[in-house]
C-alpha cells in the first residue's frame, strides 16, 4: 500500500482488493437469474452468456485477478463455475465441459467419476456429441460407478459419429479395424470412419488413414488403384497432417 495513504483510504484499497480476489460462484450466478425471474427465452441468452464468460476465463480473453494468483489454474476454477451456471440452465455445450472438468479433476475440482459421467449423459441426452462421445468412452470402460457395457457404449459412440464429431468416427474405427468391444473386425467400415475423420481435420483419423494406404489394409490400394510408392506417398502425406 502507498505511504502516504490514511488510515481510512488504506482500508478502502484492502476492502477493494478483497472483493477483486473474491472468486464468483455458481450459487452466485444462479441467484441473480432467480432474483431477475426471467423467462425461459431470458434464462436461454443467460447460459449462453455464461458459457461465453466460461470460455473467456478458461482461454485468458477475460480479465481474472485473485490477488497476486493469475495462473491457468484460478482461471480454470472461476471458468467452472460459469460452466457449471451454463450447464444447470441448460447449455448443452456446457454441460459437456463441466463432465471434463470432474473427469480429469481440472480447475482443481475433486475428480469425480459419477458426477463426470451424469454431465456426460445430460450433454447425451440434450445432444451435444462430444458429451456422447465421453458417455460411450466411460460405459465402454465401467466407470462412472456402471458395469461395462459395450452395447450401450456403441450406441452412444455412433450417435455422436452421427453428429458428425470427427474423435469419434476415430474411435468407431480404431474399434472396427481391431474387434474392440464385442465388434467382428471390419477393415472397410474401419477405412470408411478413419476417411471420414481424417476429412474433418482428425490427427488420430489422419494417421488411422496413413497406417491403411501404408499395409494397404481395407483393400484401398487394390481400390484406388495404386503401386506401392504411390500409396507410401499418401501415407506419408496424411502422417504429416497429423502433426
């Protein structure tokens, strides 16, 4: 604090740095919708402003100053709870990032596997695909406090392939092409999803494509009518993308 400063005014900056180091809660968030009784439209624009404001402090765009912290980490704490006011009215998206958060324990957030995969299943069920991806990932594995289910897993996986998310027609085809999760290997279906990711930008879809044009899995060289050194080519093209 300055030298010079009164006794008062020396309280009046302890006072102010406080409520900046005063972290924004998602209690908080929700009460002024409660307070404002908005209408459903209102409440609609109000997640979107708050996944906004959830973006905006996870990627640093927003100003955060919690003392003397301005790491990732107090930017990831105070961008959960925005996330977590996004998803509770009923943000898709949000609900999607908020099982993230309690997957991995980001933010520092207590991991939470049950918590993870309830979010995971709203973002499911109110049709975010990454949401369904991560559903599909955990029933596949068991987590989340359920048995391994494979089936369920392999619908949730195709819905969110259906949706067009490029991570899991990677996975569709890592499955097919080796037999996981009860699947006959299927190296055409495989070749098929590894294409489709691979267009979409995939690095996981890119190198699934460049191992194929590299065995000639799938039939491709026999398909696409190439030799041996135009197919290495290729291969090597799409290992690059992957970078």
């Amino acid at each position: 604090l300055p030298l010079r400063c009164s006794a008062s005014e020396q309280k009046k900056m302890i006072a102010k740095r406080k409520q900046k180091s005063k972290m924004t809660t998602c209690d908080e968030l929700m009460k002024r919708v409660e307070q404002t009784r908005m209408n459903l439209v209102e409440r609609n624009k109000q997640a979107i402003q708050y996944f906004e404001d959830g973006q905006g402090y996870e990627n640093g765009s927003k100003e955060i100053e919690f003392g003397t912290d301005r790491g990732q980490l107090q930017k990831e704490r105070q961008a959960f709870q925005y996330f977590l006011a996004a998803a509770m009215l009923g943000h898709k998206d949000a609900m999607g990032i908020v099982g993230i958060y309690y997957s991995k324990g980001k933010g520092g957030v207590t991991r939470d596997d049950r918590k993870a995969l309830d979010w995971y299943e709203r973002g499911q069920a109110a049709g975010d695909s990454r949401s369904a991806r991560n559903a599909a990932l955990f029933h596949a594995q068991g987590r989340g406090g359920k048995y391994s289910d494979p089936e369920y897993a392999m619908r949730s996986l195709q819905q969110a392939a259906n949706a067009k998310n490029a991570r899991a027609k990677s996975n569709l085809a890592l499955i097919y092409e080796s037999g996981k999760w009860g699947r006959h290997p299927d190296e055409v279906l495989a070749l098929k999803y590894y294409r489709e990711a691979a267009d979409a930008g995939d690095a996981g879809g890119q190198c699934g494509l460049a191992w194929f044009y590299e065995k000639n899995k799938g039939g491709l060289w026999e398909a696409e009518n190439l030799d041996s050194v135009k197919a290495t080519d290729l291969a090597r093209h799409y290992y690059r993308c992957a970078l």
